[in-house]
C-alpha cells in the first residue's frame, strides 16, 4: 500500500491487517528510524556521504502486530521519539540516500517474506514487491490530509502541516532511487470522501476478489 503521508495508510493498512489476521510492516517507521539514529549521532543530514556511510550500523527491529506496531534501534524503543519534528524534518534526505533505501529494502523484504502481511509505504508495489498480489495507491486532497495529520499532532496549524506535506511529496517524489510514483497494476483510491471503515472496506473486497 503506497501513497504520500496523510492519504490513510497507516490507519487503512492496520485496519485491514486487523481485519484479515494478516501481519502488518510500516516500512515508513523504518526511515524514520534511521533517522532517528542519524540525528542521535550527530549525522549531518544535509550530507548523503556521511548518512550512507553509517547506514548499515543500527538493528533495526519492525514488530508485525497492527493492533500494537513497535519499532526499535538497537534495542531501544523508538516508536514516539521517531514522530518528534525533527525526524519528521528529517526523513526524506535520509530516505533519499541509496544506501539506506538499499539496507531497508533488504530488512523489508526479509520480513515479507512468503507474504500474508499488509505493507504501507512510499515504493512498496513499485520496489519492494512488485510482484504483491494487491497493490494499492492512495491519495487524498492536500487540505484533508494536512487535517488528519494536524489532529494526529495535536491540533498543529493545519496550514503549515500542509505546506510540510507538500514540500515532502516534491522530495519523495523527485528521488532518483525509488521515488514515491503509483505502481503499475496498482488500485487507485483517493480517501477524501471516505470513512476509515469505508477504505477498509474498499481494500478488504480488493483482498477478497485477488484471493478469490
């Protein structure tokens, strides 16, 4: 499940791996996690050479139950310290870095594996598995989704959240390696007019006619 931050795809993939039993992968923790490891180290993040240099340092541990998702670095728990602004300011330069994306793609789809798991991110039907039996692309209107991630930060000015979304989708989007695009064969929902329930619902009958 791919698209920009605040289309849905955290809350829609939780839901429908809840829904369908099925293991869950927010690869987006895992960028940020690195990142949280950079900053911790006093990484220059406006530097790709030394980010990819200390790429392949931490253990970074994704946990696969979508009712209670844990991300940890070296053993460290991370989960709320990788929401903070200044991994948020700076994941997209980390993301960039083709030695990150390489060592993450590598972690990812270790994980994967033989399947039977929802996995959000930004290159997941284009990069990490192409091959995925449902491929979903969402989007949602700039406005709603400026919305939704100001109430998940606690009623942050709903205008600048939606200029730092904007300025992050030309980042991940104008990436040379594994830019944030809709993959080919991929369903395309755009989430402004629709419930939470109602996306699972999309999803979950996508899961049921590729299974079927």
């Amino acid at each position: 499940m791919d698209g920009p931050s605040g289309s849905g795809k955290s809350s829609t993939s939780r839901g429908v791996a809840a829904r369908l039993g099925l293991r869950y992968l927010d690869t987006g923790a895992m960028f940020r996690a690195m990142t949280w490891f950079m900053l911790e180290n006093d990484v220059d993040l406006t530097d790709p050479a030394a980010i990819a240099a200390r790429a392949g340092e931490p253990t970074i541990t994704s946990g696969i139950d979508p009712l209670k998702p844990t991300i940890t670095v070296d053993g460290t728990d991370v989960a709320e310290a990788i929401r903070g602004e200044a991994v948020t300011g700076g994941v997209s330069p980390v993301a960039a870095v083709p030695e990150v994306r390489a060592r993450l793609l590598q972690l990812q789809r270790d994980i994967i594996g033989e399947g039977g798991i929802v996995v959000e991110g930004r290159d997941i039907g284009s990069v990490v598995a192409p091959d995925a039996a449902v491929k979903v692309y969402m989007t949602a209107d700039p406005a709603a989704r400026a919305a939704r991630r100001a109430l998940e930060e606690g009623g942050t000015d709903a205008a600048a959240v939606e200029a730092s979304l904007l300025a992050r989708d030309k980042i991940d989007s104008g990436r040379a390696t594994a830019p944030l695009t809709m993959p080919e064969g991929a369903h395309h929902i755009d989430t402004t007019p629709y419930s939470l329930d109602e996306v699972i619902d999309q999803v979950v009958a996508l899961v049921a006619l590729a299974t079927a």
